[in-house]
C-alpha cells in the first residue's frame, strides 16, 4: 500500500505553487508539467525533469521525505494522479477558479486518515 502523509501532498502543492510564481506561471501550469515531467532520483532525492510551457527544461525539487517514509516514484505518481482527479472535480464545479482558491480547495480535500475500518460486506452472501 502506497501512503503518503497529507502534511507531506501539503507541502508539495504549497512548494509547487510557489514555483509557479516564481515563474511566472498559472499554477494549473505548474500542475500539468509536474504531472508530465519524469521523476528523476538524484542524489538530493527524487524530482520531477520535465518541458515547461514554453518549451524550455523545468525541474522540481520535491520536498525531502519524513523519516520513515518511502516516496518512490510510483508513489508519487499516484500521489499527482490523485491530485488530479482532484483538480478536476474542482475544475468541473468552479472552472474559473483563481491560483489561490484552487490551492486552497486542494488542501481541504487533503484530509489525512485518522481511522481505519475493516468492511467485511464481501463475505456476506
């Protein structure tokens, strides 16, 4: 199971954002280059190489992992995967929504799991 704490997607999404305006770009932009750039490990740890939108290089350093956590590339693949099934859910309801309203409504969705329960429906027959 892949899991990945909800301060650590907080993190990345601020981190994130704050690349995009240093750049000067959307942060939907920033979101579609770090969800098509390849996640590259190097001796920092893993970032995303990727083409900005204007066809240049861009690179993204990903916040350093807590101790005892595992971030591979496959996790965080899926970790931007559910970003944007987030992304799009807001886009579907709110699809002029601003830089700032979109971090923030990502965030709120960026619950952390405080509980775990077993379902056993399956073996009822």
């Amino acid at each position: 199971m892949h899991r990945i704490p909800a301060d650590y997607v907080s993190l990345f999404l601020r981190t994130l954002k704050w690349d995009a305006e240093a750049r000067g770009i959307t942060f939907q932009a920033a979101l579609k280059e770090a969800a098509q750039a390849r996640i590259t490990a190097t001796s920092e740890g893993l970032a995303l190489v990727g083409t900005a939108t204007d066809g240049s290089s861009v690179n993204y350093a990903l916040p350093s992992p807590a101790a005892g956590m595992s971030l591979s590339p496959e996790t965080l693949a899926l970790m931007l995967g559910r970003i944007w099934d987030w992304v799009d859910e807001i886009l579907a309801a709110t699809p002029d929504i601003t830089d700032n309203a979109l971090l923030s409504a990502l965030r709120a969705r960026n619950q952390p799991v405080r509980l775990f329960r077993p379902s056993f429906y399956w073996q009822i027959r």
